[in-house]
C-alpha cells in the first residue's frame, strides 16, 4: 500500500492529499530516510511524522484496505 494511503487509513493523518504534501515537503521519514508518498509500506517500518513541533513515530503492525475507525489503531504501535 502506498504511504500516503497508508497514513489516511490508520487515521494518522486526516487526509490523503496532506500525507502526499507531507511527504513532498520531508516531513515523513521511514526507517530513517525522507519517503515519497508512493513509498511500499511493509509490515516492521518505522514511520516518523514532523509536523509543527510534535513527531510522532510508529511502527507499522499490519496493513490493510480498508478498516472502521475503531480498528484503525490495530494498524500501528506507537514507539
């Protein structure tokens, strides 16, 4: 799945064109390096959001389509 996809789905951020502006400005790292927003994400990646003053760093516990907002924490650990 690709990232941007990927962050709009596990409600980590609210939409998929602010995860694709995040990603074009460097604002998301996985595993150590800025990601595009096509980036694979697999199962085991370290994702770390900087946005404003805050980041946020998860790992990536499972992916999926689709998923209610009540499951859609299942889909990350915060590290």
């Amino acid at each position: 799945m690709r990232l941007d996809k990927y962050l709009k789905v596990s409600r980590l951020i609210k939409r998929r064109t602010v995860a694709n502006d995040a990603c074009d400005a460097e604002k998301i790292i996985v595993n150590g390096k800025p990601a595009r927003a096509s980036y694979d994400v697999k199962v085991g990646d370290i994702i770390e959001i900087n946005m404003g003053q805050k980041t946020l760093k998860v790992s990536v516990e499972k992916v999926t389509e689709y998923v209610t907002k009540e499951t859609a924490a299942e889909l990350y650990k915060i590290v």
